[in-house]
C-alpha cells in the first residue's frame, strides 16, 4: 500500500518536474553515472541491523561509495591510549571491497567524539602533537590502499570565520591544521585528503575562512586535495548561484570538491507536502555539482530514513534522505536519478 503511494506521488512528481523516470530502483544510483562518486554514511554496524539484507542489498545497488557514519571516529577506533578497535571499520571495508565501492574515511581531528583519555590529560604540546601523529599514523596505516579519501580535519570553524574553541586549537592553535594535513600525506600518500565542514557550500564568513585557509596551505606547501561539504540542508535549498561561485573559486585553487554529507530535512507537519520540494533541492545541487568538473561526488548521511540522524537532532524534522523507511525510493530519488542519466 505504502509503495503504492510512493510510486504514485513519484510519477506525479517526475511528471510535474519533466523527468521520464521509472517507478522502480531497480539499476541503481551507481549505474547511471559510473564515472561520478555517488554514496552513503553507513549505519554503525549495520550488518547486524534487524534488517541487515535490506540494508545491505540497497546500499550494494546504489551506491559506489561508502562512509562508516561513526566507526572511525577518534572515540571508537581509538577508545584508550594503547587500544585501537580496527573490527567495525574492517567490516565496512570489507563490504565495500565485495561490492566494488570505494570508501571514504571519517575522521581523524574533530572536536566531538574525542575520548576521556584524551580530554582528562593535561597536554605538552609536543606530546599533544606526537599523540596526534602517531593516531593519524596508525590509522591511516591500517587502512592503507582500502580507503580512499579522509576527511583529516573536521569543523575547525566557527559561522563567523573564526576558529572553533575545540580541543585541538586550544592546545595547537591554528597549527593543528597544517600539521594534521602534512602528517596525513606522510602517512599514505596516496589517500585524498579533505578539509570537511557544515555550511560552507555558499560564499559566507566561514566558507571564506576555509577558502583562506587553502590558500595559506598553498603558499607553504602544506598538502590538500579536496574540500568536503556536508550540505545538512533544509528543503528550502541554498543560494544555488552562491553554490555554483563557491565551488569555482574552490576549483581554482587546485581543489576538487565532495559533497560528503547531504540530507535535506522537512518539517515533520509537513511531510508529503515537503517531498516535491526535497526532490528539487538534491537536483538542483547534485546538477550543479555535475557541471562543476572539480565536484567529484555526493554522498547522503545515511541511506533510509529509518536510520537518519535528523530526527534526533533537528526537534519537528525528518525524512531527510532518499529512501523512506521501508527502504522505498523516494521523489528526490528519481529526482537524482534522472539528473545522473540526463546529464552523462
Ligand atoms: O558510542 C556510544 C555508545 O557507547 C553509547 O552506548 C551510545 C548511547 O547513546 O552512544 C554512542 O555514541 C553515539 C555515537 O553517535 C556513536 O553511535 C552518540 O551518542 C551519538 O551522539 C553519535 O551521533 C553521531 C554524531 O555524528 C556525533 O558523533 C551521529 O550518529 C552521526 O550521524 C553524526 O555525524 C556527524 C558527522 O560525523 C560530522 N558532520 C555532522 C554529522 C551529523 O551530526
């Protein structure tokens, strides 16, 4: 019944927007576009979800590129001085060597989810330093030739351009930037290397922060591939020309660019109502994103809804991604859908 519905409001909604898409997701995201990135965060452990085979049927289908949404973050991986917990993060990449996927790495130096050993400590720099190299080391040591792009610094700024008061620029300084990045090149030199950050996909204080910063690494040789914007956006969009300009001066530093963590939240009053609008919003940006030959792929931070971290964050909000809790494709899947074929 509830696909019915869904069938149904797609095919309104791909008429109404001119797509000639079908009702199925049969193909899968992946198989339009093999040349283009396209993925997902993955559910913590997700092989041992309740529904595990669906979970992990449709992520095989659709996508060529996972994320561990919480696996390899610094608390998890790395929970006591002298322990790391390499098993979860293995399982993904196992999975995703069995479906030919690539993966990508999230994350080395973040504020959050920094573990109590780490925080209780009272630091020396250079033994804060050496503590972070020698995490970035094994980590990337670990995974070597299985991940392919880290985000290495994550959230470093503020909305204002500032510096983010974290953990690591209040024993570094704004050194902890070049300092991770150059240590990460060393530590496999073939892995991209990602500067990841919430709203920075338009021109604004911080986007302009980030910008700055790349220029710096520039000029003293401090290494940096790509910038990762997580686009946790709303089903209002964003500044679409704003978008287009931000990623053109990116691209003109040398920089590619990944959309690393997209979902596109609806007000929970508001569900049906909001879907048309959501399904513009992904093909407005991922059309963009495509017309820029520096932005190389899209992810969305989670796969069902059924698993989004939306609706336990933003109170009164949910539905942000592009399957519905059964698993069913949603418009903004067709809607994805469609620009991927249309455009190759
Ligand atoms: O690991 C503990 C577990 O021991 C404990 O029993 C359980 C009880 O709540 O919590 C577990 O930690 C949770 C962690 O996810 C791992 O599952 C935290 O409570 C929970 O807050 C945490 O949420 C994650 C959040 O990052 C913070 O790390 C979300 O699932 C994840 O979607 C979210 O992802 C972030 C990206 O990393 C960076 N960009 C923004 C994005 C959304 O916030």
């Amino acid at each position: 019944m509830l696909l019915k519905k869904w069938i149904v409001n797609a095919l309104i909604l791909c008429g109404a927007l001119g797509f000639g898409a079908t009702a199925t997701a049969q193909q899968g995201l992946r198989s339009q576009r093999p040349d283009f990135l396209i993925g997902f965060a993955a559910a913590n452990d997700f092989w041992t979800l309740q529904d595990a085979q669906k979970f992990s049927e449709v992520a095989a289908r659709e996508f060529n590129l996972i994320t561990p949404e919480n696996q390899m973050k610094w608390a998890i991986i790395h929970p006591e001085s002298d322990v790391y917990q390499f098993a979860a993060a293995d399982a993904h990449l196992a999975f995703a060597r069995k479906n030919q996927m690539k993966v990508h790495g999230h994350v080395l130096v973040w504020h959050s989810q920094i573990p109590a050993w780490m925080l209780e400590k009272n630091w020396a720099r250079n033994e804060l330093i050496d503590a972070m190299y020698s995490h970035i080391d094994r980590v990337m040591g670990h995974f070597k030739n299985g991940v392919y792009m880290w985000d290495v610094v994550n959230e470093a700024f503020n909305e204002d351009g500032s510096m983010r008061p974290s953990f690591w620029q209040k024993n570094l300084g704004d050194s902890h930037l070049p300092l991770a990045f150059t240590r990460a090149r060393l530590a496999d030199s073939r892995a991209k290397l990602l500067y990841n950050d919430y709203n920075i996909e338009t021109l604004n204080r911080k986007s302009d922060a980030v910008y700055k910063m790349v220029q710096a690494f520039r000029k003293n040789g401090v290494p940096i591939d790509a910038i990762g914007m997580q686009m946790h956006i709303t089903s209002g969009g964003i500044d679409m020309t704003s978008f287009q300009q931000n990623m053109k001066r990116l691209a003109n530093l040398g920089l590619d660019i990944y959309i690393t963590e997209m979902d596109v939240r609806i007000p929970k009053n508001a569900q049906e109502a909001g879907l048309p609008d959501q399904a513009q919003v992904y093909a407005q940006v991922l059309k963009a994103c495509l017309a820029q030959p520096a932005c190389k792929g899209l992810q969305t931070w989670g796969m069902s809804d059924k698993y989004s971290w939306v609706s336990g964050f933003y109170k009164g909000f949910g539905s942000a991604l592009l399957f519905d809790e059964n698993y069913q494709p949603k418009p903004a899947y067709f809607a994805v859908e469609h620009v991927l074929k249309s455009t190759q």
